[in-house]
C-alpha cells in the first residue's frame, strides 16, 4: 500500500473544522501573504472581555428606564398611559430595580433591537441617554466598574496587529469600547481611534474606526454619535457619504477584511459589502462559531448562510465554540495563533 502524503487534506492542525472551513482558512493564509488586511470587530470581541452583548446591553438600558417609569408613578408624578418626556436617570444599576421593572426590561427587550432603543431613547434626555449608555457598558449590576483588562481574544487580536508576516492596515470596531485601544497600547502599538471625521493617520499608525461611536472607559469624547436606536440606523442609510459610510465600503472594496465577534447580520454591513461586491471582487473572511448542538438541521442553516455570504466575497471559517463543555471560544484564539505561526512557518499546519 503507498504511504499516505504528509500533505493530506485537511491539515492536521484543522482537522476539526469543516473541509470548506479549512480550506478557507488556507485560502486566508494565501490572501495575507498577498494583501493588507483590515480587521473588522463586532460584539462577541468585547463580550469575551466580560462586556455585555448588545441584548445584554438593551436589557440594563430598558431596566433602567421601566424602574424610573415606575418609581415616578409610585409617587403620583405621571402614569403608566403616558410615557415621560426627557427622564433624568438615577438608578442606572440592577441592585436599585425591582423584581417586576426587571421582568418587564427582559420582556421588552425582546422585540426588535432598533425599535427597543428608540422607545427607550424617545423618553431620555440626550445627556442621561450617554451617561446611561456608559453605565450599562461598564458596570456591572452591583456599581462595580470594568477594570479594562482584555481578554485573550483582544490579546490575540493585537498579535496579529504585531506579526511582522501579517500587514494589518486597519481596525473597524463596531463596539464602542476602547479595550482594543488600551490593549494596543500596553503592547506598544502605535495607534489612533477615530470616531469623527477621518484624518489620515501618521504612516506607522494603526488607525481604529469606530463607525457606530466611541465610548472610552476613562470618559469622553464628547463629538461621537452612537448608533443603537432606529433613527440612527435609518440616518446611515439616509447619508451614504458619511465619513463611516464611506470608510467602511472603501476597506470592504479594496482591501481583504478577517470579521472577528461578528454575527454578519447586521443588514448595514451586508448592504456595504454587497454594494463593495458590484465593483470589487474581494476576498473577505469570517470566523463564525458552528451552531450548537450539532444537528442535521444546524449543518443545513449554517451552510445555508454560508452560502450566501459568498455574494457579500465573505468566506466562512467555522469552529466549534465548545471546549470542555463550556462555551469558551477557545478554538478561535487557537486559530488566530495559527494564523499567526502558520504565516512564519506553514509546516506546521501539516505536523
């Protein structure tokens, strides 16, 4: 019998990926040797941070606001047929609401995020609607405020900034933290957020967009504009020649972008990278988790989507998000450090 090939499909370092997952992950190994990357981040980045997911988020905003609601009407200040006007926010944390403000914020923020926002962003003064959006970011239920420290994930994701084999051009940060930011800097990478009118960067600077706003834990600034509630998804689509707008489609149509923490349903997104697709045939990648369990019915949506995303130039990587019978993740920062050492040595893909 003839010996097998070492060079046998997949490699051994991706066996446990699906064989159209690894082989789009040597395609992106291929891509990196050739172009300038963009990395393109989306909650699930902060979240492995200990910051809440966007549903998580709208659920510490609307228990907030149902707790307020209710406190005024407790004190025969307004009623429950009348939604207040410019509410001044107080008791921004969990510890302060009742157990039915808390039931009614689970239930409410059910529906469909933009139009919970909005709801919820109709009845708040502009400044409380910062400083509420702050709180629910950074604190935790008991008043306890994030440290800042990132998680492996970002630590990893600033390695590929720092690999001298990877030429990463670019950050787009959907979130609003600067946790990448602080972790950029703690490892001495020359880097600038921007969240306003672009500039263009000093060469050697890592620039880090922030299209739907900016939000730092130290505080500030003052010049950003969040994108969370319907109006403000609508005013996107309503100003295509927006400085985000137009940041976003130049990178998603001449440059190659790895999606990190991304759902890739944001339908703002798919639009630009659909619209990218009719002028520019790039090639994008997206780390995606495989869905859990692993049924029949899972693999045909999965691929499903996949499919589809080829239309926006996105190729999928999925991986298994369990380890240990938790979910971790895990295996996305291993192939990010695969990534990373198979652009130094591609044997080892093999080994």
């Amino acid at each position: 019998m003839a010996k097998r090939s070492s060079r046998h499909f997949p490699p051994n370092a991706l066996w446990d990926l699906p064989d159209r997952s690894a082989s789009n992950f040597l395609k992106l190994m291929q891509v990196c040797k050739l172009n300038s990357l963009v990395l393109s981040l989306g909650a699930g980045v902060s979240a492995s941070a200990g910051l809440p997911d966007w549903g998580k988020l709208l659920r510490r905003i609307c228990g907030a606001f149902f707790y307020h609601w209710e406190y005024l009407h407790e004190g025969g200040r307004i009623t429950f047929d009348r939604p207040p006007k410019k509410l001044s926010i107080v008791f921004a944390h969990e510890y302060a609401w009742s157990r039915e403000s808390i039931e009614t914020a689970e239930i409410f923020a059910g529906g469909d995020s933009l139009l919970v926002a909005q709801q919820i962003k109709n009845c708040i003064r502009n400044i409380d609607w910062t400083w509420l959006l702050r709180r629910a970011l950074y604190d935790d239920e008991n008043e306890d405020r994030h440290t800042g420290k990132p998680s492996i994930l970002i630590e990893t994701i600033v390695k590929l900034c720092t690999s001298p084999a990877i030429n990463i051009g670019a950050i787009i940060n959907y979130n609003y933290d600067d946790l990448v930011e602080r972790c950029l800097k703690s490892m001495g990478v020359d880097h600038k957020p921007i969240f306003a009118e672009p500039h263009i960067p000093h060469a050697g600077t890592l620039p880090v967009y922030h299209p739907h706003g900016f939000l730092p834990l130290g505080g500030g600034p003052a010049n950003t504009q969040f994108v969370l509630a319907e109006t403000d998804y609508h005013q996107h689509v309503a100003e295509p020649h927006s400085w985000s707008n137009l940041v976003q489609l130049q990178f998603f149509a001449t440059s190659s972008c790895i999606f990190i923490g991304a759902s890739m349903k944001d339908p703002a997104v798919r639009r630009m990278l659909r619209l990218a697709q009719t002028t520019h045939h790039t090639h994008h990648f997206a780390f995606l988790p495989i869905s859990i369990p692993k049924t029949q019915r899972g693999i045909m949506f999965d691929s499903l989507f996949d499919r589809d995303a080829i239309a926006l130039g996105v190729h999928v990587i999925r991986y298994n998000p369990i380890q240990e019978g938790q979910v971790t993740h895990g295996r996305l920062v291993e192939l990010l450090n695969l990534l990373i050492a198979g652009m130094n040595d591609e044997s080892i893909l093999w080994i």
